[in-house]
C-alpha cells in the first residue's frame, strides 16, 4: 500500500518516538486525543498507527465501537451535568 510506504519514509526522517512526530499523522491531534479518550480504556493507542492497526484488525467493527463508546460518554457527561439539578 501507498500510505505504508510514505509513513515509513516519514518515520525514517523524523523522530517517531518523540509524541509531537507519532502523532498528528494520519488524524489531526484533537480527533487522536478523542479517540484515545473513547479507546484508550480497552485498548494501547499511543500513536496513529495505533488506531490504524485496530482499523485494519476489527475493520467495520472498530466503528461500531467508536460510535457506542462516544454514546456512552455523552451520557455519562449529561449525567455529570444533571448532579444537584433535581
């Protein structure tokens, strides 16, 4: 694949082990730090090819995931918010 290819010519060129260079790849910042807030309780999302890895393990089923646990969190905010209102 294309994509290989140009992230592991990118890997060579910087520091990949520095959080700034892993990170901000593939997904802008603030999606990865949202996505390791939804994920990162189940699963080790360090870096992009993190979530690119469990993209291509679950597949279609790593969406579902994303979608119930954003779900899941939006109640738990909600819930968050409602404390001392009734």
């Amino acid at each position: 694949m294309a994509s290989h290819l140009i992230l592991e010519k990118i890997k060579t060129e910087v520091d990949y082990n520095n959080p700034l260079y892993c990170t901000g790849i593939i997904f802008d910042r603030d999606d990865f730090k949202k996505l390791q807030s939804l994920l990162g309780s189940k699963y080790k999302i360090e870096r992009d090819s993190d979530v690119m890895r469990l993209a291509q393990e679950k597949g279609i089923a790593l969406v579902e995931e994303i979608k119930n646990a954003y779900q899941m969190q939006a109640r738990l905010e909600g819930n968050q918010g409602d404390n001392g209102a009734r």
